[in-house]
C-alpha cells in the first residue's frame, strides 16, 4: 500500500513540476539578450514589473525602470505611478511620455495598450518575438 501510494505521489509531483515549467508569462530573455548587446546604458520602461528580474539579470548594461513591485512605486512617488501607469494603458500620448518619462526603450507584452506607439513617426521596433515588443522612440529618451 505505501508503494501504491509513494508512486501516486510520484506522478502528481511530475504533474505539479510539469505545471510549473509551463511559461504563465512570456519570457524576457531574448529582449534582455538585444538590450545587453545594443542597448547601452540607455533607459529602459519596462511595462511589466514582474519581469524585471529576469531583463536584468541578461542586461546588465541597461537602466531598466520599475525593479520593484509597482506597491512600491505608488508609496514613494504616487504621482510618478500615476504617469507610469496611464503609460502602461495607452492612456497618455507619446509626446507626453517622452516628456514625463524620458526613456529611450520601451519593453512591453504584446496586446499591451502601450505597444500602440510603435504606430508613431520615429518609433521602431528593433526586437520582437511572439510574446514580447521592443520600442525604440529614436534617442528622445535619457
């Protein structure tokens, strides 16, 4: 009986592993990888805190914004979370962002409202995978 049941819970934690290797959000690494190589020491908006961690960790070169969970943000500086977050849902247009914020990168999930400024004159797109958008504003940030 303990055999049974050792192999019953041999088979749910291979369940409960193989869950947990399923991507729940895309993966940054690939953006990070470009940033590291061509990015410099520019200012990166990075629209997904989350996600922090792992960009940084393969963009050591890069000043990735919003390390820290966006609880945070709004404690030290609400009126800043305020503009980070209007940002994040396309509420704000890209002369304001670039007047408030002052990034030179832009790393959002795609469908992300924020991505839409990849229509505006001057903005590329020098990464892109399935999941995750590179904005390039053309140098107007810091």
């Amino acid at each position: 009986v303990c055999i049974g049941l050792l192999g019953v819970g041999a088979t749910s934690l291979c369940h409960v592993v193989a869950a947990v290797k399923i991507e729940l959000r895309p993966s940054y690494h690939g953006v990070a990888v470009w940033l590291h190589e061509h990015g410099g020491d520019a200012l990166v908006f990075n629209s997904n805190w989350g996600a922090y961690p792992e960009l940084r960790y393969f963009s050591s070169t890069s000043r990735i914004a919003q390390g820290h969970d966006a609880v945070f943000v709004a404690c030290y500086d609400r009126e800043r979370f305020k503009v980070m977050r209007s940002a994040i849902e396309g509420k704000m247009t890209l002369e304001d962002f670039r007047r408030e914020l002052r990034y030179r990168f832009i790393v959002a999930e795609r469908g992300t409202p924020i991505v839409e400024f990849a229509r505006e004159r001057g903005v590329t797109k020098p990464f892109q995978d399935e999941k995750v958008v590179l904005l390039d504003l053309g140098g107007q940030g810091g």
